[in-house]
C-alpha cells in the first residue's frame, strides 16, 4: 500500500504531537499543521510552548497563554489569506499558570491547597523541576481531549526541545517520582507527626538525600520544603491516573507523532533515532518532516531571472562563474536533502516523509505559516 499523504495523516488523527531536538521548526510546524487541519474544516486548537511568543505574532494573536483564544479570521483576511473554515484557537503553555490551575482544580483538602499555593517554594518549584513542562503540556492535553464542551475534532501538539524520543514520554513520571520518593516521605514524615525536622535532620540515622541538603540550605528552608511536599499530599494518585490516561491517548490509533528534524547529515541521524524509538513503543510516526531542507535553485517553469541580472552577468564574468558555482553547490545540496528524504520515505513504511524546504524568512507571521503550510503539503514537484 501506498504511504499516506501528510494531508491523509492529518485527517485520520485527533491528536497530533511534532517533536524534535531544540530550533528544528516543531512550533512553526505544529502551527503550519494547525492552519491546515483548520481549512480541513476541523475545530483544531493548537497547544505549543514556546517561552520566545514567536508564535503569538506568528498567528497575529497580541499574546497566548493558558487560557485558549481563537485565531481570528480578520487576522488570515488582513495578510491576504482564505481564512481556514474550521475554528483555530491557540494556547501556550504556562507552566506556573499551569500548576496552579492543577492544584486549584484537583487539591482535595482546600486548606491545604492555599497554604501550597502560598509556600515559599512553590513558585520556584513550579519552573525549576525537571519534567515540569512536559508534566504540564500532559495535563493540558488531558485537559483538552476530555472536555465535553466546545469539544475539538484535532489537538496539535508542541512539545519541549528533546535530545531523545522518549524524554517528553518519560519526563513527566520521573517528575512525579522525585516529588514522590522515598526521601521526600522521609522528609514529610516528622513534619506530619509535628514533631519539628530538626531534630530529625541532624538524627545519627538521617538519609544521605537530608544530609547533604541541609549542608546547602537552612533548616527553615526545610521546613518550608518538607510544608510544600506535604502540601502536594492527596493530589499523587490523581497526578498518576491522568498522567496514565495522556499515555493512553498518545497510543491510540487516532494519535500520530510527527518528527522535524532538518536533512542535514546529523539531523538525518537525529530522524531515524526518533522514529525508531516511538515505533519501539508501539507509538504510530505519522510523519518525518525534513524542515528547511535547500530547495532546488531552478524549478521548472519557473520565470527566468530578472533583465538587469542577466545584464550584470552576462558584463561580469566573474560574477557568473561565481553564481554558477553556487548554483551547482545549491543544486547538489538540494539533490542530497531530496534523496535523503526519499531513502527515509523507502525505509518507513506507512509514514508520510515530507521535505520543506528553507524559506527565505524566518516565519515570524500569517504569511510565513502560508508558506510553511504549502511547504508540508504541496504535491511533490514532477521529476
Ligand atoms: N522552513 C523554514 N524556513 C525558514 N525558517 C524557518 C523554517 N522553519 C522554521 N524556521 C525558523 O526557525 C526558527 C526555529 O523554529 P521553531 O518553529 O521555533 O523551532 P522549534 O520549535 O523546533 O524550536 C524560527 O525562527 C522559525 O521562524
Ligand atoms: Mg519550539
């Protein structure tokens, strides 16, 4: 059977995730894919996290954060563009934002959660632990796919930057685990009994995690630490239970993962470790997108360059020997991204692997996701 188009992997999934190292285009992608699944007709909300708001002036929003907001058609008119027929809408990930939505809406004991809320750590906590993001992106997600009103037909996912496949994967549980321990048990355990830390702190028994922390840190410090894991008490099962139903989501035949990446040789190596690694997991790769790859310097049909160009090189030799040169050294380069594309695509079956080539520009507006989009979509040119 043939692969899938892009187009055709789009269509068949409710929940779509780009990941990817850091700066290969996944949240440009994620919004290009959004727009599409838009003009699809589908209600599509795209979740991306990107701290830059580069894709806030991108979709001609003034800001995104947590709270959705819907990509106006004026906005597609204005740059000049059809406006896509289903309803878009934008949000981006606010991790402090984020946590307290979580605890607001899931803390079982109200008492408790204000003092949570209030910690002195709390803030800090919310940014600095590691997995926090992915945690979050993860309940957003959850928070999404299950609500009843306003439902969406397609979430289009962001993730963080990942050196490997499985870190947005397996982030949020280690999150978990080291909020959840052992030495943070220990840690909560005389705080519960008030029976005061320091004396358990400097006990002949005490845990190595203890010792060495309150060589760096005072003990009051602790006693707010040991009040901040406590107040996450009661919330660990709901943390597990939701985490567990996202992973079920993400295996689902409705769920496809896109990797970006770029065609350059390291990039290629990058590809093949993420595809192979979600396919281990029996997670499905809908798509490879091979982002900015070199389009070829002369596309058929296209319109010859301008007069006064030709006049300038046909005086100058020196200029068009050096033009040619670069032309041949683009054209190679463009026949490279464009084989490597192809041997990706023979040895991933059933995936869509598609290669957009650079644009001139950043894509920092409505028009640069245009030409983004056309990029992911448009038919492979004749050869
Ligand atoms: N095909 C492309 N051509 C030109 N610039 C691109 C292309 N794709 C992405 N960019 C630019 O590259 C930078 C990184 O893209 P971004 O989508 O933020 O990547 P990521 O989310 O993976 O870090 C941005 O400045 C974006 O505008
Ligand atoms: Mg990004």
């Amino acid at each position: 059977m043939a692969d899938p188009t892009l187009s055709e992997v789009l269509a068949q999934a409710r929940c779509v995730v780009c990941v990817g190292q850091g700066g290969v285009g996944k949240t440009s992608t994620s919004a290009a894919l959004a727009i599409e699944a838009a003009r699809q007709g589908r209600r599509t909300a795209v979740l991306t996290i990107d701290p830059a708001r580069r894709l806030a002036n991108a979709l001609g929003l003034p800001e995104i954060g947590n709270i959705e907001r819907e990509v106006p058609k004026a906005a597609f008119e204005a740059a000049g563009l059809e406006a896509p027929e289903g309803k878009l809408t934008a949000l981006m990930l606010d991790i402090k934002q984020a946590w307290d939505e979580v605890v607001d809406s899931y803390h079982p004991d109200p008492e408790r959660k204000q003092r949570l809320l209030q910690n002195r750590l709390y803030e800090a906590m919310s940014s600095a632990l590691a997995g926090s993001q992915e945690y979050m992106a993860m309940e957003k997600l959850y928070q999404l796919s299950t609500r009843t009103e306003d439902r969406l037909d397609v979430i289009i996912l962001d993730t963080p930057p990942a050196n490997h496949a499985v870190d947005f994967l397996e982030a949020p549980s280690r999150m978990l685990d080291a909020l959840d321990n052992d030495a943070t048990r220990w840690l909560l355990e005389p705080y519960e009994r008030r029976r005061g830390i320091a004396s358990r702190i400097f006990d002949a028994g005490s845990g190595l995690f203890i010792r060495t922390i309150s060589r760096f840190t005072g003990t009051e410090l602790l006693e707010d630490l040991a009040e901040l894991l406590s107040g996450f008490q009661g919330m660990f099962q709901g943390f597990r239970d939701r985490a567990a139903a996202v992973r079920t989501i993400l295996a689902a035949a409705d769920t496809s993962f896109v990797v970006v990446s770029t065609p350059s040789e390291s990039g290629l190596v990058d590809a093949r470790a993420f595809r192979d690694r979600l396919r281990e997991r029996q997670l499905r790769v809908g798509s490879v997108v091979l982002n900015r790859a070199t389009p070829a310097p002369f596309l058929a049909g296209e319109a010859p360059a301008p007069e006064a160009l030709a006049r300038a090189l046909a005086s100058t030799p020196e200029l068009a020997a050096r033009l040619e040169a670069l032309a041949m050294e683009r054209a190679e380069e463009a026949l490279a991204h464009r084989e490597a594309a192809e041997e990706l695509a023979l040895e991933t079956e059933g995936c869509a692997v598609v290669a957009v080539p650079q644009l001139p520009r950043d894509v920092h507006d409505l028009e640069g996701l245009e030409r983004l989009r056309q990029g992911l979509f448009a038919p492979p040119p004749q050869r």
